[in-house]
C-alpha cells in the first residue's frame, strides 16, 4: 500500500463525530471521487468549503451534456439556455488547471456551434487527453479539428453525429487503440481509407449504423485490428439489387468479429486466419434473398477458421433456401462452439440439422433462449443422416435454456443422447414463472433423466 493509499485508510477509520471525513482526503482521491459525477455537478462541490473550492479544476474527467441542463418544463431551443450552456463550458475549461485530462465527453445536441465545439475540442486536446467521446447532431459536414486525428496522447475515439464526417488530410493517431464510429456519414473513399490507415495499434473499430453511400469500394488494411463490430444501416434501391459499398478489411491479427445488418454493403475479411470468435444477425428480406444468400455464403467461407460461431435463426435460415442450397459450403474444422442467440424456429431448426453436418469437431452447442413453443419437430427431425462422420462424435456440452417441457424439446434432447456418444453434460435451465414449474416441465425432466443414453458418462442437470 502506497503513502496515498494509506493517508485515505487512516482518515476514514479514524471517525470521529462531527468530523468532516471526505475532506481529509488527499486531494487526488477526492478527484478520482468527482470524475463518476456529471462535471455541472462536481464544479458545484466548489461551494461546499474552502477546501472544495479548486479542486474541480482538476477533476481527470469532464462530461457535457447541454441535455442535463434542461428542466422538462423548459423550451430545448430557448435561447438563455444555450448560453448558459456554452457559458457553462467556456467558463470550466479557462479555470482548467494545466493537469491532463483523462477523459472529455461532448454532447450537443441542441447546443451546436462549429467554432465552439472546434474551440472546446482543442482545448481539452491541449491537457494530454486520453479519450474524446463526441456526440453532435447537425445538418452540415462536420470538420474534425486537426488536432484529434494527430495527437499522441489520445487513445480512445468516439465519434457519433448524422451527417458527413469530413477529415482533415493529414491524419496520424500513434496511440489511438480504440475507436467506435456511430452514425456517421464517409465523405469518400481516399479520405476514409486514410482514417483507417493512419492507426498503427488500433485494436477495436466499432462501425454501427454508419452510411458508406458516398463510397463503391474500400479497403480497409489494420494489421493491428484485433475486435471488429458492424451493424450496417439497410440500405435498399428501388432496382433489382441491393445498393451498398464492397468493404474489404485486411486484419491479420482479428480475433473477434461481430456483424448486424442485412449485407446490403458487401463484406470481405481477407488474411484473417487469427479470427477465433464470430457473431452474426442477418435478417432476411425475401425480395433480396437471392444476393443475400450469395453474400453470406462468401462471408462464411471467410470465416471457416473461427473456433466459437454465434448465430441467429435468420442468419441460418438464409444460409440454407430450398432452392439455394449451398453446396460450396466448407467443413468448419476448428469451429468447437456454437450458440443459437434467438429462439430456435420451425425452419431454423431443420436448417441448423444442415449446418451442422459441417461442423465435424463441435464440442459445445447452446441454445441461449430456447427454443419456440409453437415448433412442432419429432425426434426424426433432429436425428442427422450420418451420425458418425458429423457433430454427433465430438459433442461434448449442450446448453438449453428457457426450457417449458414441451414435446420439440424433449425430443431434441432424447436424440442427443441417442447419437452422441461423446457427450458429458446436458444443462437445462427452466422457463420461470412466479407460480414455479409446470406439471409438464417436472414430467419431462423425470423422462429424460431416466432415457438410455448411447455415452454412460453423460450427466443431466437442471436448473
């Protein structure tokens, strides 16, 4: 234990009545205390006692947010509380102490003026700042201010607006490890594809609800990216494709992939041999299926070296139309866990008996919300063709949650024990309700744990 630490220990055990304990703190304790609360509030603690006075001036985090500044009885456009915001935040950074700031958050919402926040910016950027988290909401391009996208210190970038991000044309982010981009419209393809590029040790992108309809094609080279999260806007045409952008990312050293959208921008992950994780939602659109399906399949087989695959019912069901069945489809060698995220469905139930003759190593598959109560599928159903050259020989672990006693699923745990002859646990977690578990649900339990099983160490457990 530190002096510091040891200062803070002795002033709070030694309580005495009356006595101001908090403020026998050393000053940076105080300081890490201040920086969980919004800055209006932490400035307002300078009125407590002389001993507050300052030290708000150098509290390591600042939050603005012109929303936190309206009462519900106040107009939002009401011009005095635009100033007194912008007062608020002008006056906060002059009496700023020349410490670093850890982390600076600008909200405005209602409160944009281009200059202004160009002037907080910088000025926050100037005390050695480490994350910037920016939300504004405005009609016109917005210019980031030179100074973020070429500073060493910043390690973090969060960027959320609606309009066109326009870049400045040098761009060098040495430290920036972090960034997550939340409905921005790119301007084109050069500048967007120097944005990425300019980030050395980028470790996490965030790209969620972004526009790339100013862009054709990018391509994306970090070769430091280790974690990948797109949720792309729906973007359709009134033609007979879909619109979007074809996006190739180049990430040797990815590990974790996470996509939501409907693939109307194309995706490409090349020399991703590293990737160990991978999540996809992709709901279907059935006037677009055809190129969708084509999509998906190209994207799957970029993931083939994945060990641990979330999916959604739509996302198989798609991968597997009647009149599209993917015979190019790859043998997944080292894919050794599988979860369901949605209800398991009618269709989506016999599409995953598919899937999973491509899975011959698959050690672990969990059904995270269970299956749908109105499925209707018979022990047949959820039997595959060829049990000893499939899943069925490696399987080790199944996880069903959400679980009502109902035939579907009985029948699908009767065949796992049936045919896996490797399998060592089935985890059953109950669908609850405040009057307890249903005659049905206890029925089925006593059945199951008293059916033969083909693997003699296989154990059953409920909760």
């Amino acid at each position: 234990m530190d002096g510091l630490e040891q200062q803070g220990v002795h002033a709070v055990l030694n309580v005495d009545k009356g006595k101001d304990i908090i403020s026998s703190l050393p000053d940076c304790i105080l300081h890490y205390i201040l920086s969980f609360l919004p800055t209006k509030d932490a400035v307002a603690t300078g009125l407590l006692a002389r001993r507050w006075k300052d030290l708000w001036t150098a509290v390591p985090v600042l939050d603005f947010d012109d929303s936190l500044l309206y009462s519900s009885h106040v107009n939002y456009w009401y011009p005095a509380d635009i100033t007194c915001f912008t007062n608020f935040v002008d006056g906060v950074l002059l009496l700023r102490d020349g410490s670093s700031i850890e982390s600076f958050r600008l909200s405005c919402r209602i409160c944009f003026n281009a200059s202004l926040v160009h002037a907080w910016i910088s000025s926050a950027m100037r005390h050695n700042l480490k994350k910037l988290d920016l939300c504004v909401f405005v009609d016109e391009p917005f210019l980031l201010p030179h100074c973020v996208l070429n500073c060493e210190s910043l390690e973090r970038l969060i960027l959320q607006m609606n309009s066109i991000l326009q870049l400045p044309i040098s761009i060098f982010c040495p430290g920036l490890k972090i960034l997550h981009l939340t409905l921005v419209t790119f301007p084109d393809e050069i500048s967007t594809q120097r944005l990425f590029s300019s980030c050395p040790v980028l470790e996490e992108l965030s790209i969620l609800d972004c526009d790339w309809i100013n862009l054709k094609h990018v391509f994306i080279s970090i070769p430091s990216l280790k974690k990948l999260i797109m949720d792309d806007l729906p973007v359709f045409d009134s033609g007979d494709h879909l619109s979007g952008c074809e996006i190739k990312i180049d990430a040797g050293n990815l590990i974790f992939f996470n996509y939501y959208g409907y693939l109307t921008n194309e995706i490409h992950l090349n020399n991703v041999s590293s990737l160990a994780k991978a999540s996809l939602y992709i709901p279907t659109v059935e006037q677009w299926q055809k190129i969708m399906h084509s999509r998906l399949i190209k994207l799957f087989l970029e993931l083939k070296n994945v060990c641990s695959l979330g999916i959604s019912n739509c996302t198989i069901e798609s991968l597997f139309v009647p009149e599209m069945m993917p015979n190019d489809l790859p043998a997944f060698q080292k894919l050794i866990h599988l979860e369901f995220s949605q209800q398991l469905g009618v269709h989506s139930g016999r599409a995953l008996m598919k899937f999973l003759l491509h899975l011959p190593n698959l050690e672990s598959l969990n059904f995270s919300k269970g299956c749908d109560p109105i499925m209707c599928l018979s022990e047949d159903d959820w039997t595959p063709i060829s049990a000893s050259k499939c899943f069925m020989s490696s399987l080790k672990t199944v996880v069903l949650r959400n679980f009502l006693g109902n035939s579907t699923e009985v029948c699908l745990l009767k065949s796992l024990l049936k045919h896996a002859f490797s399998l060592e646990r089935i985890i059953v977690f109950y669908h609850r309700t405040p009057f307890g578990y249903s005659k049905e649900q206890i029925d089925m339990k006593n059945q199951l744990q008293s059916h033969p099983r083909v693997s003699e160490c296989c154990m059953i457990k409920f909760f």
